[in-house]
C-alpha cells in the first residue's frame, strides 16, 4: 500500500514538493486555504494595475490534472496531532504518514495591532486586488472632491525591500504615464509616492551597487525615500513615525517584514525565529515522519547560522531536494542533504531601472530589467500565462498605459462625496 504524504501550503516549496515527489509509490494530499498557487513576486504588479489578478495564480486542479495520486484540499489548516498523525481543519481531519510543512509566511505587524487593523499587506493575489482598489478608489474621490488634505492622495509603503521597492516605482510611473490621462481633472503635483524604510538602505540585502542604484531610480521617479525612519503608529489617518513626523495617508501599505505561519500542535522547543528548526534533510527536529521545506523552514549550518534567506529559490530547491529523497528511498538509494547555493537576487524599480545581483558580479540598468523580465517570465508556470504577461509588457513598454484599472468591490462600497466643482 502506498504511504499517504499530507503537503500544507501550495506555495513554491508545495508546488515544486508534490511536482516532482513519485505519484507511483506515494499518495498526495495538498491543503491548502486557497484553491491556486500565486506568483508573488509579480503580486505588486497586480497592486499598480499593470497586470490582471488571473496572469499569475494558477488552478492547483488544473496543475495537477494530469497527475494520479494528488488530492487538492481547500481547507483551513488549524492544528496538527503529531502523535495521531492527523490534521485538523476547517473541513475536517486528515491522516498522513509522512507530513510536509510548506505554510510560508505571513505579514509582520510587529504587534501593532492598529497597524495591522488599518495598513494594507502584500502576501497574497486578494491582498494585491484590496491595493489596487483602494489606491483606484482614492484617485476616484479625488476627482469628484478635489481633496489633496485628507490623505487620499499620498501612498505610503513602509518597508524598502524589493517589495517596497518595487511597488514604489509602480506607483510612481503610474503618477507619471497613466494619472494625467486618465484624470486630467487631478492635479499630479500633489499625489505623493512615499517609501519609508528604518535601514539607511533601500534593497539592505543586496549588493552596495543595487541600493545605490534603486535609490537614484526611486529619486528620479520622484519618490519620496525616508531612510533611518521607523513607523510608530497609525491613528486618526496619519501615519506617525518614531521622531514624530505625521503623514496623512488614506494608502498605507506595509511591506516592512515577514513571520512564519506556525501551526499550532508543536511544542516551542522546535520553533525558534517563528519558524521550524529542521535538519539538513528538513527533517522537523524530535520527528521522523514531519518536514518542512521554504520559509518557514529553519536550517542552521556554519554559512547560514540564523538559516537560509526566506526567499524563492530556497523553497524551491528545498522542495525539490526533499521530494527526490522521498524517491530515493523508495529505491534504496541514499539521501542527499540540502546544500544551498545562492544564485543571486535581483529588483526592478521601473522601465529600464533594475539591479540584479549574480554570483560573480552585479549590473544594472537596462540589461539588468530585461534579465529580470526574461528571469520571472520564465518561472511562470503556463506557456498560457506566460504569453499573456508579455504581450501585457510588451503593451505597456510601447504605450506607457494599461487598461487594467478595474475597480472590483462589493456594491455600496464605494461612495463618493460631492463634488466641489462641476464642467461648465
């Protein structure tokens, strides 16, 4: 009989875990809140309406249509019972020989619980969908009153990341290329693209080369960067930093970090860092039978000793690794640990701006934006999708436009004030 291999979370460590994990000697169960996978690094993408929400998330049904031996779960992961080998959810209890832990992060709010009452995060397709619409809405209400003094016209991201960054000069070249066609009534000047950061460091994690150039591509796109700035809170609309300085913002995003997505059911002697401390075959330390791969995953080793980089290419390849382990016993064959190789990391700040950094060097400029095009095209998952974003790129390279600014809400949430003026 054929093991049952419970998977939570279908993000890359997830999906790449159950990709390559031989359906023929092992059973699949993938949970997981959502019914798609999501390409996240393009999510701010989805967010500055240069993209549609469809071009980036992907059916798990329909990735996995062909694949015998692979159960897709929509569910609500809320504990799991080591001892029992089950997994409780909000659609019942699941069994598992073997479980994987891919459940990723989530946004920090570093227990501001206002902050996380009123900012808006970047950590999924719908959260993208809520920025798009608010930032959209606002622009609409500007238009109908003419009011530059309650916020609605100053977006602010807090966190200078290539997130942050990124959606910065998102925003930044829709002020500049789409705003003044697509409200002429608006007055560009007074729409403020704000980028706070606590480091003195725009892309921190990066080369010297990729934060003095992402610097000088947000300045020249007349982003307003606030280096060594901490937020303190958000009260009454303003967003108040720690030396006091008030911004009055209806837009706040918060891009400023991450936390793991701890499932209750483990004793904190395993957790450290808010995520799971594994082996170097990510194996969940005191189990035999519970893995975790990606960013929630923590493996110590004398290179990485607060663990590997909560980025893409570690979940990917942990997954992959894991699940050829998987494969190999089945055989007989020995396992191989996880050994990481950092292939570099890259950001796009707009048209011809970007910086990527190789192993051996780092470029920047209009070389390094069409490698990161070419790069993250070529990670989409559909031949479908693929076609679609460029064609949209290609579009939006020629034009400087998009006609993406859809405004998708629930009726009555959107009401305007009266207008202050009217056409003669």
């Amino acid at each position: 009989m054929k093991k049952k291999i419970a998977v939570i979370g279908g993000g890359f460590a997830g999906l790449q875990f159950v990709k390559h994990i031989d359906n023929k000697h092992y059973d699949v169960l993938l949970l997981d809140k959502s019914n798609h996978h999501q390409f996240q690094p393009l999510f701010y993408q989805v967010a500055a309406a240069q993209l549609e929400p469809s071009s980036i998330s992907f059916p798990f049904r329909k990735i996995f249509q062909k694949r015998e031996g692979v159960r897709i779960q929509m569910a609500e992961v809320n504990s799991v019972n080591p001892d029992q080998q089950t997994i409780s959810t909000d659609a019942g209890a699941f069994g598992y020989d073997y479980l994987v832990i891919a459940t990723g992060c989530k946004t920090n709010y570093f227990n501001n619980s206002e902050l996380e009452k009123s900012a808006l995060p970047l950590k999924s397709t719908f959260e993208a969908i809520q920025i798009r619409n608010r930032v959209l809405r606002n622009f609409e209400r500007i238009n109908s009153t003419q009011d530059y003094n309650s916020g609605l016209n100053n977006i602010v991201i807090v966190g200078a990341g290539p997130t942050g960054v990124e959606l910065a000069g998102a925003f930044a070249e829709m002020k500049k290329n789409i705003l003044p066609k697509d409200y002429p009534e608006i007055d560009t000047s007074k729409i403020r693209i704000i980028l706070v950061e606590g480091s003195g460091k725009t892309l921190g994690n990066m080369s010297e080369l990729a934060q003095t150039a992402s610097l000088e591509y947000l300045k020249k796109l007349g982003v307003e960067v606030l280096l060594n700035r901490f937020v303190d809170r958000y009260e009454h609309g303003n967003l108040i930093l720690k030396d006091g300085y008030a911004i009055k913002s209806e837009n706040v995003i918060w891009a400023a970090g991450v936390t793991g997505n701890i499932i209750e059911g483990f004793s904190k002697e395993i957790i450290q860092g808010n995520r799971y401390l594994v082996d170097d075959f990510n194996k969940i330390e005191g189990f035999e039978n519970i893995f975790a791969v990606g960013d929630i995953a923590m493996q110590i080793s004398e290179k990485y000793p607060k663990g590997h980089p909560q980025v893409a290419n570690v979940a990917i390849n942990q997954a992959k690794n894991l699940a050829l382990n998987f494969n190999k016993i089945i055989k007989g064959k020995t396992i191989k640990p996880f050994l990481y190789k950092d292939q570099g990391s890259m950001a796009t700040v707009g048209k011809y701006k970007a910086a990527v950094d190789l192993p051996l060097f780092s470029f920047k400029g209009f070389f390094a934006w069409v490698f990161w095009m070419f790069l993250h095209l070529m990670l989409i998952l559909s031949v479908r999708n693929k076609l679609i974003i460029f064609i949209n790129w290609m579009w939006t390279f020629f034009t400087n436009d998009s006609s993406l600014r859809l405004i998708i809400a629930e009726k009555g949430s959107l009401k305007l004030k009266k207008p202050q003026w009217i056409y003669q």
